[in-house]
C-alpha cells in the first residue's frame, strides 16, 4: 500500500511539473522587448537551445546565433503576407529545464496581443507546440539512456543466470564424479577382500611345500 501510495504521489509530482506554459510579458533580449516567456520543464540549456534552432529554423528567415538568436525575414503563413524578425533567448532554470525567451518585431513594434490579438495567439499557440515538443524530444533522449541501462542489466542478469546453470552443472558433474569414485571404492574394496583371500590361500601352498622340503630326509 505505501508504494502504491509513493507512485501515486509521484505521479501527481510529474503531473504538476510537465506543465509547459507560455506568457506574455517583458523579455529582456538585446535590451527590454513586448514578448513571450516560456516554461519548458526538462532539458539542459543545450538541449534547448538546439530545439529551439530547429523550430526556428522552419520560420523559414536567416538564422543567426550568439548571446542571443536573431532570425531575419521569417515567415509563417498563419501570420500573414509580411515578413518578421525573432529575437529569442534561452536561460536555464535551476529547478530543472530552461525559460525561452521570444520577440516578433513585426516592423516598427514588437508583437503584443493588445495590439495584434490574433497573430500573438499563433505565436502563442506555436510556442506552447514547441515547448511541449521539446520537453518530449528530451524526454525521449532520457528513456533511450534509462531503456539502455535496462538492457544492460537484463544483460547481466542472463549473464549471472547462466553462471549459475554452469555451477548446477558443475556441481551435479562432481556428484556423478563422486558416485562414480564411491562406486569404485566399493568395488576396490571388494577386490581387496578378494585378493586377501588369495594371498592366504597363497600362504598356506607356500608353507606346504617347506613342509614338504623339511620332509626330505
């Protein structure tokens, strides 16, 4: 019962921190910029930082990394005709995983949604797609290093199985050995009772024929 009660708990912890969120507020790139901050749980900061050059990469501008990534002239058809350029920046979070930050200069100001209500909801709704896909794709990194393992150790287990059979069979080898050398002890013993008899019966021809020397007159 308290295992299942400690999965149930650690459940619910994952539950609550597998949260990806994205809010709009102030972003502090390349000086302070209308923006969006997003909450990725898992990752390393290089983990991130290349999912993020991979998801910008398909904005479709020049991509230009450094203290920060500017990508120039993206374009996103869900946002409309007009080119775009991106600033983002990625910290990581001493809790675990890392804060992505993102700026649209749309061309003389920054994307917010009191101004551009239906392009930063794509903005947001693409940025909440890509902190989840992250998180995944790390997550999919751990399980092929956690199902690694795994199979090292089912390895070791067969290995350690298969030790002990040879043991068993080591040991069975003895016993049949042993039985064998029982057997033949028994068997020599047997002889050995054998061969007695014949060295008495031996003695008595021996004394016989001094005897029968002795009688020689």
């Amino acid at each position: 019962m308290k295992k299942i009660t400690t999965l149930i708990i650690a459940l619910m912890t994952f539950g609550a921190f597998a949260q990806v969120s994205v809010e709009e507020k102030k972003v502090n790139i390349d000086g302070t910029k209308e923006g969006f901050y997003v909450s990725i749980p898992y990752g390393t900061l290089k983990q991130i930082e290349k999912e993020l050059k991979d998801e910008l990469k398909d904005w479709k501008g020049k991509y230009k990394g450094g203290s920060f990534v500017f990508v120039d002239d993206c374009k996103l058809k869900e946002m409309g005709k007009n080119t775009f350029d991106v600033y983002a920046k990625v910290e990581e979070n001493g809790d675990g995983g890392a804060f992505v930050s993102v700026a649209i200069d749309l061309g003389g100001a920054f994307l917010n949604s009191g101004e551009h209500g239906a392009q930063a909801k794509v903005i947001n709704a693409r940025l909440q797609k890509f902190g989840i896909k992250a998180a995944k794709s790390v997550v999919d990194e751990e399980i092929k290093a956690e199902e690694k393992i795994l199979k090292e150790r089912q390895k070791e287990l067969e290995d350690l199985e298969k030790e002990e059979e040879k043991m068993k069979k080591a040991i069975e080898d003895y016993k049949k050995k042993i039985e064998e050398t029982e057997k033949s002890i028994e068997e020599g013993k047997k002889n050995q009772e054998s061969k007695k008899g014949e060295i008495t019966e031996q003695e008595e021809k021996v004394k016989t024929v001094i005897k029968k020397k002795e009688a020689v007159k």
